[in-house]
C-alpha cells in the first residue's frame, strides 16, 4: 500500500492506464504542481511501476511507461473508479464527479468488469469467499 499511499501517485497511475505518458500531458491533465509530480514519478519508477524512456534528445525528453507491476495493479483501479463512481459520486465537497465508462477496444462495447471465479465463471462477492493461508509463490 506504500505505493498507493497518497492521491497524487494513485491519479498519475490511472493516468497512465489512460495512456498518458509524458510528463507535461501529467501536470496539464491533473493540475499537479511540477515539484510534487516529479517528486511521485521518481517514487513510481524506484518502485517499478514505470519505467523512463527517453523519446527525444537534444534535449533528453522522457515518457513515463506502466511496467507488467503496474499492469497487474489494473483490476485494483478498475474496482476503486466503480466504487467512487457508486459511492462519492455527487456526495457534497466532492464537486462534480462525473463516472466515466469503459469501452473494450475489441468490441466497442460499454465494459463492465466484474469478479469472477476462474474455475466456474461465477461472479464474486465479498460474502462469497473465504481465505487460507497457502506458501507465497515466488
């Protein structure tokens, strides 16, 4: 959770999964103040979740890459964007949320990702399971 700890590193995150990689499209996008987003995207890549590729030079111009960490990282923001989108939306001091849809690239259609169980195809629930602890694979 040290890498999720603060609201700047989670939104530079959904940034990224939105495509954004360059640092001025970050700053103009989220009004971040440039010490503050420089400060989160160095904390970002010493963690993994991006990576720093240089696309021009002369001068050295970086973009901001998910790594396969941050990829992973995906269903997680997915489930947090529905949980605001259900719970904050429209809540007083909030401003005006707006909810934003997915569309799957494939198909063109609104995705509405869900929970499921890999072995049968059933939707999960938070009531629907129980845990036990197994060795850590590694």
């Amino acid at each position: 959770m040290d890498v999720l700890s603060d609201r700047w590193t989670f939104l530079i995150l959904r940034e990224g999964f939105f495509g954004v990689r360059r640092y001025g499209q970050l700053q103009r996008n989220l009004g971040i103040a440039r010490n503050v987003l420089a400060d989160r995207l160095r904390k970002l890549v010493e963690d993994g979740m991006f990576e720093k590729v240089r696309y021009r030079t002369d001068p050295d111009w970086y973009e901001y890459r998910l790594t396969e960490r941050a990829l992973d990282l995906y269903p997680v923001i997915v489930g947090l964007m529905r949980w605001a989108d259900k719970h904050l939306a429209g809540e007083v001091g909030r401003g005006d949320a707006i909810a934003l849809e997915l569309v799957h690239r494939t198909c063109g259609a609104s995705a509405d990702p869900y929970l499921a169980c890999r072995a049968c195809g059933e939707e999960l629930h938070a009531r629907d399971v129980d845990a036990r602890v197994v060795p850590a694979a590694r």
